[in-house]
C-alpha cells in the first residue's frame, strides 16, 4: 500500500497555493536562472539602453550587458543573504527573549531596556552608521540587518517564554532537577516553535526589503555583481531608454516579498483551525505583541500586513 503525501493544511488553502506557487517560482528564477543565462552577465552585447530585441529580449543596461542575463544571476543573492540576516536576527533574539521570560530576574529588564534601545533608532540608521564605521561590506549589511530585527523578535519570544514558563510540563522539570539552560532548550524552545514559523514570513521579507534598499544606495554588493537590488540602482538613469532594465528586477523583488507574506499568513490563519484551545489563546497573544513591539521603531509600517 502506497503511503500517501501529507499536503500541510495551510498549502491546501487558495492564499497558501498562491504564495507557495509565487515562492517556487521566484526560487527557480534564483537558482535555476545562472544555468539559463544566455549570455555572460559582464558581457557587453549592444549599445547601452538599448531596448528589447531578438539578442536581447529584456534590452540591455547602463553598459551595454544583457539585462535578462544579469536578472536570471541576481536573485541568489537576494535569497542567500535574506536567509542569512533572517537566520543571525532569530539567533541571537530567541536567546535574549528565553533568557528575559524565563529568569524573570535582573538580567529581564536590562535586556529589554538594551532592545528598546534599538528598537527607537530607525533601521536605515543603523545601517548607514554601520556601512560608515566598518566599510561597505556584505557581512555588514548582513549583521546590520540582523541587529535591527533582534529587539523585535526579542521581545516576542520572550511574551511566549513568559506564557510557556507558567505551564505545568515546566515545573516538572524544575522538580526533576533540570537546569535552565535545559529547561529552556528542552522543554520551552518546542514549544514557542510554532510562533517563529509564524513570524518568519514577516522577518525575511523585511530582510529583502533592507538588504534591496542597502545594495540599491551602493553600500551592500558591487559592481559587476548581478544582484536585483543593485540593477535598479545601477539603470535608474538609464529608465527611459530602457525601462525593463529597472522594471524587472523591481517586480521579481516585490514577487519574493509577496510570496513570502501571503505564505507566512497562510500558516498563522491555518494555526488557528489546527490549534487546540490552549494555541488559539497563544497566538493572537504573540501578534498583539510583536504590533506593539514594532509601533516605536516604526517596522511597524512595513510589517503590519
């Protein structure tokens, strides 16, 4: 007897099939596209702003390179980075949120005065002082987007921590003798899970959004890196000789962005059909408190939806 293919609930739903079909097709376009390039991408195949043709079907850019070349190479690099910034962010913001909702002790208020602190500098702030200070690098851009989405995450970890830590699995294993590092690992970290997956659409989409923003003000990648964010930075003079030089890879970066929101609100609405009663209360508690923690900083605006 064949064994049936469980389709998860939220990808069953049509918002869900949408954004997973948009997400599956933006990552062929990232990963697939290099091996579909027709032409080199530091290659100069025309006159520069030049439109669409046989040779060229998107034109070419600034430089005279095939735009549909450089926009089939420029989204691994959108893709791996936000993963890394996205990755680094929930790092080092689910440690200061367990340890400031389960100690419940000096260390609590200290963290989170540290996150508020953050959280009231606006993020292109940061990451321009950053980029002056250590030089225009993508390790930088990287762990500058991070830094600004720790205070966020941070803190709603911690409201789920905090409403973990009063459950009784918790105090059996204060009884048994466990110690809060496996406390915290073991027992809360499985079960604040579900409120990460939630969040993580929203997380990574700002991710893109910065990391776009960073590499189209020149401070991330440099030429003669394809990269979507640089593209529209490198032709936004050149826009009305060619307008698909800045079109497309402007439509492939809002794609991803989409793609990642619609299926990360696709997960959080089916949580609450699949949920027993005790994750219905839990989740509208977590959103509360990540809209909150957002109003300050003003994420909120591009995060809300």
């Amino acid at each position: 007897m064949k064994k049936r293919i469980r389709i998860p609930r939220f990808a069953r739903t049509p918002s869900g099939m949408v954004g997973l079909c948009l997400l599956l097709l933006v990552l062929i376009v990232a990963f697939v596209g290099p091996i579909l390039a027709p032409h080199p991408i530091t290659l100069t195949i025309g006159a520069p702003g030049q439109g669409p043709s046989s040779a060229a079907p998107l034109g070419t850019d600034y430089l005279g390179r095939d735009v549909l070349s450089r926009l089939l190479n420029g989204g691994h690099s959108v893709v791996l980075l936000g993963c890394a910034a996205t990755a680094l962010a929930y790092l080092f913001g689910v440690i200061v949120g367990l340890v400031a909702g389960y100690t419940r002790s000096a260390a609590d208020p200290l963290l989170m005065r540290a996150m508020d602190v953050l959280l009231a500098l606006p993020a292109l702030l940061i990451l321009l002082v950053l980029a002056a200070g250590l030089g225009s690098h993508v390790w930088v851009v990287v762990v500058g987007v991070a830094l600004v989405q720790v205070p966020v995450i941070a803190r709603i970890i911690r409201t789920a921590t905090a409403e973990a830590s009063t459950r009784g699995y918790v105090d059996a294993a204060v009884v048994r003798g466990e110690h809060a590092p496996a406390i915290m690992r073991r027992e809360i970290l499985p079960n604040v899970l579900p409120v990460l997956l939630a969040d993580f659409g929203i997380r990574f989409g700002y991710s893109i959004v910065l990391i776009a923003s960073m590499n189209f003000l020149g401070l991330g990648l440099t030429p003669p890196a394809a990269d979507w964010g640089l593209m529209m930075s490198e032709n936004r003079d050149y826009i009305s000789l060619n307008i698909w030089s800045v079109v497309a890879p402007a439509v492939m970066l809002a794609l991803l962005t989409i793609a990642v929101n619609v299926t990360a609100d696709a997960y959080v609405r089916s949580l609450g059909r699949t949920a027993g009663p005790a994750r219905r209360r839990r989740v509208p508690v977590t959103v509360v408190a990540a809209n909150v923690a957002d109003a300050p900083g003003g994420l909120g605006s591009m995060e809300a939806k």
